[in-house]
C-alpha cells in the first residue's frame, strides 16, 4: 500500500514505515496528520483524487528538524564590477510514515 501526498507544494510517495524529509510545517507534538492525499493505492485498487481523495490521511511520527547543505547562489554582470554572492539553508521536518486510512465506502 502506498500514497501521493502533497507538503509544501511537493508530492510525495509514500509507503507505511517510510522515511521522508518535508519542508517546515508549524507542526506541534510528536505526529503530524498529512490529508493532502493525491492518490491511494492499495487491495482494493487505485483511488484517485480530484484534486484530492475525500476523507484519506496518512498519519506521521515527527523524528526532528534538520537543515539542508547550504546552496551558493552568486550573480555577476560582465563589464560593470557588479558581484554578489547569497547563500541559503532550507530547513526540513524529517518525518516517518506510520500508517494511510482510507475512507470508508459503505
């Protein structure tokens, strides 16, 4: 069984027991309920959304926050002694998947 879902304007797939890096959500506590759900795939075949499939969640444990490796971003014009390096950290929620519900159909 797995899912697509959707965090930070990115999707995902994911699977129960699955570890997976996120971008920062003001998530509180210790799980995290995720029911931008794009897609479901399990048993009973394959449910998709329109834009998203009514009533599924995947349930979430919070491991932590991390930081990505930092990015250079530097920009120059030819000619004109213009020069100007950024740089730039995204930090992240590293979350393992715990479980996806369904909704029921009867």
């Amino acid at each position: 069984m797995y899912a697509v879902i959707e965090s930070g304007g990115k999707q995902y797939r994911v699977a129960p027991g699955d570890v997976v890096e996120v971008e920062l959500t003001g998530a509180e506590g210790d799980t995290l309920e995720l029911d931008r759900v794009l897609m479901v795939s399990g048993d009973g075949g394959v449910q998709m959304g329109q834009p998203t499939v009514v009533g599924a969640k995947v349930r979430a444990s919070l491991l932590g926050q991390i930081q990505r490796p930092k990015i250079r971003v530097f920009k120059s014009k030819r000619h004109k002694r213009y020069r100007q390096t950024n740089g730039h950290r995204q930090n992240l929620l590293r979350i393992r998947i715990d479980g996806i519900d369904l909704p029921d159909n009867s």
